[in-house]
C-alpha cells in the first residue's frame, strides 16, 4: 500500500472539503480550489481529516494513491497559506519592473519583455533584481515562475547570467580556451 496514500489529511479550521463524484471542491480563507481525482479515486471526508482511498490493488490504481492524496494535501496547503516562488534576475544591467499586472523584464534584448500572469497569480518585485510569483495554485504557481524563467535561462558559460530560481546552482562549464 502506498506509503504516501495512507496519510491523512488533516483540514485546518476555516476549511471546507466538499466532493462531488469524482470533483474536488477545497474553499479556504484565500480562495477555492476544483481538482478532479484520477482513476477512480475517492475522498472521505470526516472529522475535520481527509482520506484518499483507491478502488482495488492494481498497479495503476497504487500508483495514482499517492498522487492523489498529493494534490488534495496542495489544494489545502493553498487556500490555508498559499505558494510562492523566487526568482533572481543576474546580469549588469537585467532588471524587472511592474507595469499595472504586468512584469516587464530588461534582459539583454533589443527590448522589454512583457509577461502577464494568469488569473490567480500576483507577482511582486521587491527589487529590481527579484521577482516573487504567488498564489494559491502549486502548479499554476511553478508554471509562471518556470515561464518568466525561460525568458532567459541561466548561461553556463561565463558568470552564469540570465534568471534564475532563488537558491538555484548554476554549474558553469569553461570556454573554448578552457582545456
């Protein structure tokens, strides 16, 4: 049995679990959230505790346990504190900006780059050099920052320039003159 399935799900005050067939409906103090469970899946709700139960022992079925039980743990991690990701901008001269919702990046090219985030999503600069993407959505949240990331990767040559996750190693190779 899967390890990670068995867990419970304990759902804090101010949270309402709701299931509708095979739906997922989480409201919280920051927001609500839909999700649908995999594979025949089923939610029991009791108790201010949540369980994720699977219909038979078949491999498929074990394999979506822990998955499940997962995405239910995130959608109320989500509306109790919410998600955020970090990312540096490093380069001379790289910058972010907030213009309205929007982003605008100065990335080296011959112009700003504008990145408008999704419904669900804010983005704060604390400074010209971070960025902060939240929201109560896990996956929506990585999606953005993995977005604004790919505006300009980190290089691996030279100082490793480009934008970056906070924390993130850049593993720099050497040049052609390097031997």
């Amino acid at each position: 049995m899967s390890r990670v399935g068995r867990r419970p799900i304990p759902l804090p005050n101010g949270v309402e679990c709701d299931v509708q067939g095979e739906a997922v409906v989480v409201k919280g103090p920051k927001g609500r959230l839909a999700q649908s469970l995999p594979g025949g899946m089923r939610l029991v709700v009791e108790a201010r505790v949540a369980r994720v139960e699977r219909p038979d022992d078949e491999r498929r079925s074990r394999s979506l346990h822990g998955l499940s039980r997962t995405l239910v743990a995130n959608m109320v991690d989500g509306v109790t504190t919410g998600f955020s990701r970090s990312l540096d901008l490093v380069g001379t001269g790289y910058r972010a900006a907030k213009s309205g919702r929007n982003l605008v990046l100065t990335v080296g090219y011959s112009h700003p780059v504008e990145v408008a985030p999704p419904e669900g999503i804010d983005i704060e600069v604390p400074s010209t050099s971070n960025v902060v993407v939240r929201g109560i959505d896990k996956q929506l949240v990585g999606q953005v920052a993995a977005d604004i990331r790919a505006v300009r990767k980190p290089s691996a040559y030279g100082e490793g320039k480009g934008i970056r996750y906070t924390g993130e190693r850049v593993r720099t190779k050497e040049g052609k003159t390097g031997k």
